[in-house]
C-alpha cells in the first residue's frame, strides 16, 4: 500500500453495460477464474491477469483488505486430451503447467491469491453443492449425468445480455451440448459428468465421476468468499456460457443473492491476426519470453500499455518499445531528484480508479521521466516517491 490513499475505484460492469463504483463491505472479494494447466501461460492469459491485478492494487491503495480467489481447472477434458497426446499423466501434466503459471505470475509480479484452489480439491465441495441445487429441485439426470435446469434462475441471462439464439450458438462453441436429446433446455448445463472409460473419475452419492466445470468456480467462490461477491472476474470470453452458469447455480443455491456485484472482464490479446488461443497455436509464452531473457518488467509494461478491456495485437515491437522506456524511466530515477511527483502520485491513481486506466497511469509517468530528463528538479525526493507508486500501483519494481 502507498502512504496515500487512493480514490474509490470504478470498473465497466458487464451485466449492466455502464461504470459502477465499487463499494465493498469489509475486505474486497475478488474471484478471478484461472487456468486450465495443459500449456504454459500466455500473453493474453497474463494480460487478464495483470489487469485484475491492478483492480487488487487500486482497492488496497483506496484502503481496502482484498481477498482474492482463483481457481485452476486441473481436471477438463482439454487437459486429458492434451496429456493423452504428449503421454504424460494427466495429474503430472496439470502440477508441472500450474507451477509454470505460478512462476510467471510471481514474474509478472500479479499479487497472490489468498487462496488458490485446483477442481480435483474443490470436489467435495462441487458434491455439496450438487446436493444444495438437488434440494432446490433445480436438477434432473440424463443416464447417470446430472443436469442443472437453467430455468430454476429467474434472472438467468442477465449477466451476459444475450438472446436465447446467440446462447445457444455460444453454447455449442464454448463446450456446451445444446443438441444432447432428452435435455429440458438446450442451455442446461452439466453439473456431473459420470464415468467415462479411460477418464478420472471420483467417487459421489450420484455414482462415479466428476463435476462440470461450471460448478467448480461456483462452488470455490462460494466457499472462499460467499455470495454477493464485489467482483467476478475473467477474459470476455467466459462471459457466456461460464459466467452465466456460475450465477445460474450459485443464486439458486442461494436464493435473495447474487452470485457477484459486479462483473469484470478483459479483453481479448490476438497474434498473427487471430486471436491468441491454444487451440489455433498461435501463442506467445510468457515462459519462452522469459528464458529469452527478455526483462518481466517490460513484459508486464507492455501489457499495461493497453486498456484491459480493449482488444488488441501483440507484436514484437511492443516488448522492445517497452524496454526502451524501462531504460528511459530508470535513467530519470537515478537523478534522485525530478519534476514534482505529487501531480504523478495523484494521475496515477485516479487513472487506476477510473476503471483501471493503465495506458493514462502509463502517460503520466511517461510525462514525469521526460520532465525530469529535460532538466525539472525541483521535487529532491520524487526519485523515491515515483519508485514507490510504480511498485505499489502499476506493479513496476525499478
């Protein structure tokens, strides 16, 4: 935290379509849903991540304790498919990529969450909660796989917006099975997946299998953090179906509640024209960039360049761009002293609470190191001062 207090922070929340203030009650829930570990953590998955860390830095600077969530989905089908292919067990595909995500995070230096939970931990609770929703009369079984009835949510498609053809188009891309005969609705979602030959399977009151990933986050957040969460949050990509499955569920469980206050999401990070995603291959690893020796630094300021809900291009010019203006900064702090940093201190983070205006928070330390090279020393202690809420509130240790 920084010596000053920051402003209230106000982020764009996807339910609604507008900016809203956040105003937590006690320590700020934050719930991030993380990876599925079958590779290395790209640049867009790092650029999610840096932008809710800046979320977790704007309300510890605003004097708020933060608890933050995050799953890792170390049981799915696309890591089984993955370890199948490389011949690699799957618990020791999912442990090796999870510590890989776990060093580049510290790298990238994203704050920790209080509690990081994998899906093959949280089963007992994914179990509970199955129970919970059975009791509410919000599940049916196809075979022995259990169904959770989208229906059971009054407000159900609320967090996305959509209309019941664009869900169920999204629905059939993004994992779902809207065609699955005998559903009551297209858009049901699995709660529990039975057994299938050569897959892990869990035992549980409704027979051998495991949890749909839906539930996993459901059940993790609710369990770490309660309902009625400050902010949930992930890529845009999770908006529809998870998002939506995961309040679906939560809020049945618990009637009168929200699942969160707020949704929070980033925008997508493409490479060679599409977007950078694992399935097309064209990935850019924050690992590979890392042995190349390339600074975490100028990685994380690269990333901070742009606005975390913007869509955009990762090129090889913004690493080196960015490394040029590492360089330029530190030059400008070996003066020790510089142009006034109060004006900085106050951009900066009124940037950050103004739905985490990275780029502007950016610009104003840009201003600050070209003011202070051209010859304003007036301020004998900006150096320490500009140092601390580059650390403190952009995550830049210089």
């Amino acid at each position: 935290m920084l010596p000053v207090t920051g402003p209230a922070v106000r982020v764009f929340d996807s339910a609604t379509g507008g900016m809203v203030e956040t105003s937590p009650e006690g320590p700020a829930r934050l719930y991030v849903c993380g990876i599925t570990p079958y590779d290395a953590t790209h640049v867009g998955h790092a650029a999610t991540y840096i932008g809710f860390d800046l979320l977790h830095r704007a309300w510890r600077n605003a004097g708020h304790d933060v608890v933050f969530v995050q799953n890792v989905t170390d049981v799915d089908d696309p890591l089984l498919e993955r370890a199948d292919k490389v011949k690699v067990a799957w618990e020791e595909l999912a442990l090796r990529e999870t510590q890989v995500f776990r060093e580049d995070m510290e790298a990238l230096r994203v704050l920790p969450p209080v509690h990081l939970v994998g899906a093959v931990e949280s089963i007992p609770l994914a179990i509970s909660l199955i129970e919970r929703l059975q009791e509410k009369g919000a599940v049916y079984a196809i075979g022995d796989d259990l169904y959770f009835s989208v229906t059971a949510d009054p407000t159900f498609a609320k967090v996305s917006g959509l209309d019941r053809p664009e869900m169920v188009e999204l629905f059939a891309e993004r994992g779902g099975d809207p065609d699955r005969e005998d559903k009551k609705d297209p858009l049901d979602c699995i709660l529990w997946r039975a057994e299938r030959p050569g897959e892990p399977a869990w035992e549980s009151p409704f027979g051998r299998g495991r949890p749909g990933w839906h539930l996993e986050c459901a059940a993790i957040a609710l369990e770490e953090l309660g309902p009625d969460i400050d902010v949930q949050g992930g890529g845009s990509d999770l908006v529809f179906p998870h998002h939506e499955m995961c309040a679906g569920e939560a809020q049945v469980a618990h009637p009168g509640t929200r699942f969160a206050k707020t949704y929070v999401h980033a925008g997508m990070v493409a490479y060679d024209g599409e977007k950078m995603s694992k399935s097309r291959g064209n990935l850019v690893f924050v690992n590979e960039l890392r042995r190349s020796e390339v600074d975490p630094t100028a990685i994380r300021l690269a990333l901070l360049r742009h606005h975390y809900r913007s869509d955009w291009e990762w090129t090889a010019d913004e690493l080196w761009s960015a490394t040029e203006t590492i360089d330029a900064w530190k030059a400008a702090l070996t003066h020790g002293v510089g142009a006034p940093a109060e004006p900085v201190v106050t951009e900066v983070l009124e940037a950050l609470a103004d739905d985490l205006d990275a780029p502007r928070a950016v610009a104003a330390v840009d201003a600050w190191a070209k003011a202070t090279e051209e010859g304003d020393h007036h301020d004998i202690y900006a150096a320490d001062q500009i140092r601390q809420l580059l650390d403190g509130a952009l995550g830049l240790k210089l």
